[in-house]
C-alpha cells in the first residue's frame, strides 16, 4: 500500500471511525450472541491472494463491529470502565505509524523521554513527591509484577541471579494483601515463582478494608515461623467495592519490618488528580511502588497502566541484561533504556497518547469529569438507599455502586439468584452492561461508572432497569 | 470531544500520516541528538487548562517525529527490522476506536473468536500441524515467559500454586539454551524466579548453531548432580548471526528426557510462510511451544508476538484464576477466556490488525515480500564475499548478514576499533542504521533486510556507505 492508497484507505477509515462513536449508543452493549457462534462465520485459512480493502471493511462491518462488546458505549458500567477518548485514539493512529520501540533510548530517544516527561506529568498531577520516577507498562497486572519482583529483589532473595528453587539459604517468601486484593497480585505471586501459598490474605473489616492489626498478626506469626515477608500490597479502591486500604497505618508496618509496600491504585488512582479528595490517598507516598492506569479512569485507550517507584534501582536488578547486540555506541549515557525496567524488551510508545490526551484535555478537564461520575455515583447511592426494597452493599468512596435487590417479602435463599436473574435481565436488554462480585459471600451487582460516555441520563436509566427487571423476577417468581 | 470534532481532527491526523510515510525516507534514520537533549524541551507538568489540538499537532510536528527513530525508514537495517504496513497501521486505528479487551469471551466476543481464527490462520500457514493452538502475546519476551511458565508447571513443580522457595522436595531447576540464545529467555528465567542461574548456556558450532552432544552432556551432568531439567530453548534464528540450531534432534532430546521444547523463530518464523525454505524448521512440530513475532518480519506495527502450543492446557496451570468478579453468566462454556492463558488480566484486540493484513497482503503477498528480502541479504553477502578488504562471520539462512571489515594490513588489535568506528560514521549518516554484535568475541556489524519498506536500492547504499566508511577511517588512520 503506497502512501496514496494509505491516505484514501485511512480517510475512509476515520469516516468509519467517527460513525462508530456517533453511533455507539444505538447498539446493544453485549452482542445478542452466545459462546462459539463468531469462529465458524471465518474461513479456515488466510486467503492466498489479496483481497481488497472495500471487501475486508465491509466484513468489519459486518462481521467486527455487531459481535464487540461495546467498551465505548455510555452505559457500559460493567468492570471498571475503560473507555477510548478522542484524543486518544489520535494518539493512538500517530504511535501506529511512527511504529516506535523505546525499548533502548536510541531506538526510540523521543520515546524514552517522552515517557520520562509523560510519567512525571502524572506523578505531579497526582500529587505525589520528587522521589517517584516510573514507567508506562501494558496493564496494571503487570505493574504490580514488576512491583513484586523489585520487591522479591529488594529483600535480598537475588531471585532473578540465584533463582528461589533448591536453595538452604532461602525462608518461605511471604505477600500481603487483603482479601479484597485484585486477581493480579495472586497471578504475579504465581508467575515470579512465590506461588499462590505465598499470598496471604488479610481479612478485612465491614468496609471491605484490610485490618492493619491483623497484618501484624499475620506478619509476626510468619517471621516466627521463620518465613520471610517481603511485600505488601496496599489497594486503594478494590475491585468488587472499591473500598480503601488504610495506608497510612499499612506504610508504618512496612516501614517498621523494612519491607516493600506496593499501593494498587489501578481504578481509583485518578481520583488524587482532585486535590479536594486526596484524603482517600493520605499514606501512599510512603510506598515504594503504586500503580495507577491511565487506560482506566483517565481515558487512554487500551493500553496503558502507570507504574511510579521511589526505587527504580530495584527493578533495574529484578530485569536489567545487557547482551551486546542491545548495546549502543552513544557518547552521552543514555537518559533512559526502558528495557532495563520490565519482563519484555520491546514495548510500544505509549507516552505519545497520554501526551496527546493531558493536553487536550487539561489537568482541569479529567477532574471535572472525574468529578462528574464520582457526583453520578452518589446520586445513585442515595437513589438506591431510599429504596426500601434495594440495598447496597459497601460504601461509595469512588464511582462504583455495589447493590442488591432485597425486600423483606424475598426469603435469604433466593436473593442471590433473584439478583443475578435480575443483573442477566438487564445486561439482556442491551441498554446497559453491569458485572457483578460477591461480598460477604453475596451476590453483588456493581454499577460501576467511569466511561468518559456516560452521563446522568445513562445511570438513570441503569436504575430504571434494574427496578423493571426486579418487577419481572418478583412477578415470574409469584410472590406474595 | 464529540464524534464531529473527532473526524475532522482525525482526517488531519491522517493527512499527517500519509505525509509521513511519503516523506519518511528523506528523513535521518536516526536523529542527530545526544540523550538528554529532549526532556527540557516540555513543560515539567501538564498543562491545567485543555489546548487545542491544532496547537498539540503543531508540537507533534516540531517536537515528536524529527526525534524519532525512524522504524519506518528504509534504511532502518539494524536489530531485527519492525515496520508497520499502510494496512496494519488500519487495523491499529480500528482497534483504538473499538477499544476491547478480550480478557474474557465475555468483554469481546469478537475480539476472543477472531484471535482463535487468526491464530489458526497463522498456524496453517506456517505449516504446523492441528494440535498447535495459542494466543497473540504483546511480544516475543512475553511469549518465551508464558512458554516456560508453562514448562515450570508441566514439569510438576507446583510453582504457581506452592511456590519454588523454601521446599525441601525441589531440585534446582534447569533451562537450557545455545549460547547464542536472546536474552528474553534469561529474563523469563529472572521474572519466574528460576534465576539466571538456571540457563545453562550450550556451546554452539562454528556456524553457532547449538550442538546436541553439548545438550546431553549438560543435561545428563544436571542430572547426575541432582538437578531437574524441565525446559530447552531452540532458536531458528538467533539475534546475533540468525543461526538455525537443528531442532529435530534437539526434540529428540526434549522427547527422551520428557522436558518442554520452546522452540524461539520469533524473527525468522515467518519465513516458514515459504514451503520452499521450510527445511529449516524441519522438526519443530515437535516442539511444545513456538513463538513467531508478527510484529518483526510480517509487517504488524508494534506489538504482537504469536505464541503456539500443543499444551494449552500448561499455560492454564501456570496462569488460570478465576475470582468472582471475572465469573459471568453465560449460558455455554466460553469459547476461550484468553487472560487464562497469561500474566496480564487485561490485553488488546491485536487479532484485527493481523486479520485485516494478512487479508490484505494475502499470503502469497507475504511470501513475496520475504522472499524477495532474502534475496537481497544473498546479494549483500556475495558482495562482501567477493571484496577481499570485507569478510562475512557467519551463513546467511535468512535475511541479516554479518560482517567486518578485515583488510590484511589492518593489525588484528585494530579491527574491532576500525568496525565500530565504521558502523558510527554510516548511522550517523542518516541514510541507514545498523547495528552491531559480536561473534567469537569479534565485534561484527550486523545488516538486517526485513523492513516493509527496504528496496534493492537502499541495501547496496548501505554497502557504499559501509566501503566509504571504511574508507575513511583507513584514511584517518594513515595505514600503509
């Protein structure tokens, strides 16, 4: 494709592209389908000659767009959001062409230092001190591994030299996160060889928050067993119901055992973009790492998760390697070879768009719409308790509403299945897409916003779902 | 920024990027710069106010491009050549617009059911059998670590679930690898806590193919101390000098001691698309794992690496969880939930760009393009066969030849200096980048035909500038 028919293609494209976005709301959120209907609509194999461009858009058309699950449709409230803004996607289009690899500073030096600028853009923002440098990974699951394995180094267990297998000189290795903690810290533990026996989970309080007495417990009894703790993972707005670590008191046990703290700040990070909420985060800059992803709460397109430290020397030594044909004649020391800091070598410029988005939007412009859904949240909550037949489940420090449908008529042995019939019921009529988790072992349908999309009218009608479909359970269920 | 303002930015998006690539090639590969000259020319936070785009464009223009790497260029011959085609640039635009995360068949249906299909699509027409199924990673590191993640488990450690220290029952582990293997396998090693000093590197031939007796030796050495085997790495295509270590005895071996064959053809994989030149990778079909960079030699911007298994099943082992917030309700089993196969929760919708490329090229249009590289990297080397001043360091199975300039009269102490020197002088031309290795402890400039846009042309520049180099630094050099 010379850069004639690249133009013509990629004109026709944005056409495409922006009918997509205006148009969004209009499809069902969840394609009307089910599991294995999409693979048999493809041929077996590529096709040996080329097909032309009109035919394989027509059968994105076709074939792409009504079979997606509409991450970029307003009542997308499932998760947590992570939708594609504007800017963006622009973004996106120019790292696509400039095709870089800042995986070394003179493979991508406007890369590397971007990323540098990018990444303390965001600490500011975020308002976290000088000492914090960083890096933009794919996904917030592997920054909390790159945490993990800077603090499996930091510990002085030489892991990524010696490696955990076989050794006398090696305790058990032991985690720290709440039961609440997100899958990802249990992946990591599994992928860096700590095994899942590794993590310990501490209970939590009726606010869904690790109890920092009982992380001492924890801790105390482990090094009485001659094991040896080295993380723990403080979370700020967990995944089932956003509730928040106290990581002020969690930074002071990690300080006084001199082991690494890591704040899992995937979702709700965004929200110390606004300084008047900061108190959430009060502590945090007492860790040695936190994640934050931009491909969340800030609208970046996938991918895109922030990973900020105070200890970059630690994960130097968890992955730095330095083969000759990575080598480079420079004069100058390099500002930066990204490389040297996570599992892969190659990587994509994902500094470009998040450079291209803060811009665009201002510092300003993500509060007010954080704001915004955190305000959407609140009036959901407060639809939600002044209905006697609903309840919800967990506080709403953030935007996501966790709740049930619970009137007293319904006896306890059916409210998990009435809730799911209800969540299944809504997610059907295509308006809306709602996940759900369990919380005290109940089954609990989460109305999470975030989606740059969503406005009131959206979360409005996300309620007004929800209490139809209630109405059609409780009739189908004939109750008295 | 609502969809009206999105397609008029983006259609001057596009603009910018056709004139890229039009112009891309009258541009230095790389920019004339020193590290640290970047990071003072922006702002050190982002700004409070949103600008407008016209204004981020205008430093997109002045700022981004001329301090890039031109990955792009035609003179780009260093490492492994990445550039992104006019239809993968396409897809990536489609994808940032679709914004899925097909981390469960739920969150993209489309996105799950076109990977199983371009994963299949790939795999037919790299000649390996039915049983082989995979995944599309984010890079060819990635895809070395979830192989040998897997190999870990196959093995019967237990490591995701009990971990590797502290266990009386486990011997040291061991990996084994030519030692001209890339380093992404010893940085698998570092993240799954096996520690480098599991790799035990095999000596390679004078060709630096990996030497099989070597491998029983080492193997059966391991053994008799106790030690546990539980993977070997073969590369069709080592970074250094593209070596071919022999995979059929290789797998002989994996299959007597009943240990995983990763099999790492992340370059020159897709030079199996061509039946005429699959005797190289006779044998690999044995292999329990496979990776293939489509991201390197078939054209895909940045990032996709295909990784292949016969033992999906392993990759469950080592990454499968299933926490109550990633369960839904679907009525038929999944047809795959693609994070159970990974360390990342999250992950991009990579299989649409490669459905839309390998459509557009076609496979025959894939063949003729590296078909047509190889001949040019056999050109090359038989010009440097044939100049006496010049001499060739290793075979040429594929497309990167290795050379030195080795007059007689130069002083064997000179030469590394004199080809350093040499290999400076034309990447600081600007009209071609290269990189370097070192082989036999020689240092040995390395030229790797693969990029999209590298005609005939461009190569024999890059001859001329390296003889005029060399030139030059005879003259300098005041040399009888």
């Amino acid at each position: 494709m010379d850069a004639a028919a690249f133009r013509a293609a990629a004109h026709a494209a944005v056409d495409r592209m922006a009918d997509y976005l205006e148009s969004v709301a209009l499809r069902p959120v969840l394609p009307p389908i089910e599991p294995g209907s999409l693979r048999g609509l493809f041929p077996e194999s590529a096709p040996e000659a080329p097909e032309s461009l009109d035919t394989i858009l027509a059968d994105y058309d076709r074939l792409i767009v009504p079979n997606a699950t509409h991450w970029q449709h307003p009542g997308f409230m499932a998760y947590f959001a992570s939708s594609a803004s504007g800017a963006g996607i622009l973004g996106e289009m120019l790292v696509a062409v400039l095709n870089q690899n800042p995986m070394l500073w003179r493979t991508s030096p406007i890369g590397t230092e971007l990323e540098v600028v990018v990444v303390d853009w965001l600490r500011r923002g975020l308002g976290l001190p000088d000492g914090f440098e960083g890096l933009l990974t794919d996904t917030a699951s592997t920054s909390s591994l790159v945490a993990l394995a800077a603090a499996r180094e930091a510990a002085g267990t030489e892991a990524a030299t010696a490696g955990l297998a076989a050794r006398d000189d090696l305790a058990a290795l032991r985690v720290y996160a709440s039961a609440e903690a997100h899958s990802s810290i249990e992946k990591a533990c599994m992928t860096l060889g700590l095994g899942r026996a590794s993590l310990v989970r501490i209970p939590v309080n009726e606010r869904f928050e690790l109890m920092p007495h009982a992380l001492d417990v924890a801790i105390a009894a482990d090094r009485a067993a001659g094991r040896r703790p080295i993380a723990i993972v403080a979370t700020l707005g967990t995944t089932s119901s956003t509730s928040v670590d106290p990581v002020a008191a969690i930074a002071g046990i990690a300080e006084r055992e001199g082991i690494w703290l890591h704040v899992d700040a995937a979702y709700a990070g965004a929200v110390a973009l606004l300084r008047e909420r900061r108190s959430h985060f009060e502590g945090w800059e007492r860790a040695d790492s936190i994640v934050v992803n931009p491909h969340k709460w800030l609208f970046t397109p996938v991918d895109a998760s922030l990973l900020l430290t105070r200890r970059l020397d630690q994960l130097s030594a968890a992955f730095s390697l330095h083969p000759e044909y990575l080598r480079t004649l420079d004069r100058a020391t390099p500002v930066r070879d990204f490389t040297d800091l996570t599992p892969q070598l190659g990587r994509r410029m994902r500094a470009l768009k998040l450079w291209i988005e803060l811009r665009w939007f201002g510092l300003e412009g993500l509060r007010r719409r954080i704001g915004h859904h955190i305000e959407l949240a609140r009036e959901l909550a407060n639809a939600v308790d002044a209905d006697p037949d609903w309840e919800r489940l967990a506080p709403v420090p953030f935007s996501t509403v966790c709740l049930r449908w619970r009137p007293e008529r319904l006896a306890e042995a059916a409210v998990d299945d009435a809730n799911a019939a209800i969540m299944d019921a809504v997610n059907r009529s295509g308006e809306v897409f709602l996940s759900h988790t369990r919380l005290d072992g109940r089954f609990t349908i989460r109305v999470a916003i975030g989606n740059l999309r969503t406005e009131r009218r959206h979360v409005e009608r996300a309620w007004e779902l929800l209490r139809e479909a209630a109405r059609t359970v409780e009739a189908d269920a004939d109750l008295p």
